[in-house]
C-alpha cells in the first residue's frame, strides 16, 4: 500500500507553484502505478483558489493511478485554511475517473458540489465542514451508493453553509438507500435535538451498528428520545461526543451499560449552543 500527501507551504505558494503541477509530477513518476492512497492538502490560497483545476487533472490522469482506493481532497488545518474558507467545486467527476475507488474524503464546503452523486463501489463518503449546504445533502440523497458502509456528514450552521432542514436530511435515512450502510454520522449540527429525536425509532437503526450524532447542540430534550428506544440500545457503539446534556443525563446514560460516549460534556448553563466545528 502506498500513501501518498501533497500540500503547498506558503513559500511554495508565493513562488507560484501549482498543485495541478504536483499532481502531474506524481502521475508522471514511479510511485503512481502503485499510489493506493492520495490525500490533499492546502494548493495553495485554498480561500480563493477552488478545487477545480485538482479534479480536472486528477480526471485527466486516471489512468496513470489504476489502484488509487482512498482520496482525501482539503486535508488542511485551520492555520493553513480555515475550514469555512476552504473553497471547493463540484468533486463528483472523480467518482466517474475512478470506478474502482472505496473510501472519498471532503474537508470544506464552499462551492461544493456532487453532481451526479453516483459510484457502484465507494464504500466510505466523509465531508468535513462548518456547513453543508442542502444541495450537496440532496445530490447524496437522490444519487447512488449501493456499496456504501460508512456516511460521515459534518452539518454545521447556517452562518457557514447550512441552509436545510431536518426534512434535508431524513431523506438520507430511508430504508433501502444505502443497503449496506452500518456506520451513520449526522453530526456538528445546530438541529442535533431534532435529528437525535427523528432518528431514535428510524429503520435504518436495524442495520447500523454505530450512531455518530457527536460535536452537536445535543441536550437532554434529543436525549430522552434515544434513551427511550429499543433500537438505539441495539447498536454497538453510540458517539454523543461533545454535548450539552446534564449531568443527570450522562449519569443515566452510564446506567444502561450501553457502548457510548458522552465525553466533552459542554456547559449547559449557556444560553446559546454551538457545534464543535463552524468556522
């Protein structure tokens, strides 16, 4: 197996180099008839410069990368980019170039489009960002993933992309949508009561084996509904991660003897409520 980063410093910016000119380089050497995992990191001016000439020269070298497996597009910290300003385009004709391709990482939501959302064998979908726009939530919706086990989604705020509702996101839990869906994270939300509320009873509970709803708003009024289900105490592995339940409510979930995590307890005496990740 062979992994692969690239990532352009500031100096490396500043003396203008490309990361269409990294990618070719890549394509042309030794390492990319075996490269089966390829992460990008900042290309330089990540705030002003989209992804679009990345997925174009990625398209365009297919061929050059016949066992690339795993792809993380933006893979960059908030001193290189903050992920509110990480500007991306429309990533969906790399799923075309690589048909072969199991597991596709998105970090930063700007611009971001997946259209059409179609892939015969992709296996893991992960978005990072401070808001995902409901475009984007319903490309996934309306597209195809039959092979799909894992769905991260990063939700977010309206003041940095998201611009839906819960009836944006229920459509991702239908059943029959993803058959071999087993992880399921729907989380960093600013309506995690909501959909922790709407999810405790839902079908696809039957075939997870983890409920990621974790960096959220989640109180004890989201909380309730999961403590009541039968479903919920099915799962392997509940992730509540960074939450605004009380300490009554933690305590309680420490009695079920269920597999879950409700560390990074927030102060629930705030009056407002933030996701872990925004800006």
């Amino acid at each position: 197996m062979t992994e692969i980063k690239l990532a352009i410093d500031y100096d490396q910016y500043e003396e203008g180099v490309k990361m269409a000119e990294l990618l070719e380089k890549l394509a042309d050497g030794p390492e990319a008839a075996e490269l089966t995992s390829l992460t990008i990191g900042d290309w330089g001016g990540s705030y002003e410069n989209d992804s679009t000439s990345i997925v174009e020269t990625l398209v365009a070298s297919k061929e050059r990368f016949p066992k690339l497996r795993k792809l993380f597009i933006g893979d960059m910290d908030y001193e290189e980019c903050e992920v509110s300003w990480i500007m991306q385009s429309n990533i969906a004709p790399v799923l075309e170039a690589f048909p072969e391709l199991q597991s596709l990482t998105i970090k930063g939501s700007s611009g971001l489009k997946l259209e059409p959302a179609v892939h015969a064998k992709l296996e893991e979908l992960v978005i990072i960002c401070g808001g995902l726009g409901k475009e984007v939530l319903h490309s996934i919706g309306n597209g195809s993933f039959p092979k799909l086990q894992k769905l991260e989604l990063y939700l977010g705020v309206d003041n940095y992309g998201f611009d839906g509702g819960l009836e944006d996101v229920l459509p991702l839990t239908e059943p029959g949508k993803f058959p071999e869906l087993t992880y399921l994270g729907l989380k960093d939300s600013e309506i995690q009561d909501e959909i922790a509320s709407a999810l405790a009873n839902a079908p696809i509970l039957d075939q997870l084996h983890t409920l990621d709803l974790s960096m959220g708003t989640l109180s004890d009024q989201g909380a309730e509904a999961l403590l009541a289900s039968d479903k919920v105490r099915k799962l392997q592995y509940l992730n509540l991660s960074y939450h605004y339940m009380s300490d009554e409510t933690v305590e309680r979930w420490k009695q079920t003897g269920l597999n879950v995590d409700t560390s990074e307890q927030q102060s629930v005496d705030d009056d407002y409520r933030y996701p872990s990740l925004t800006e």
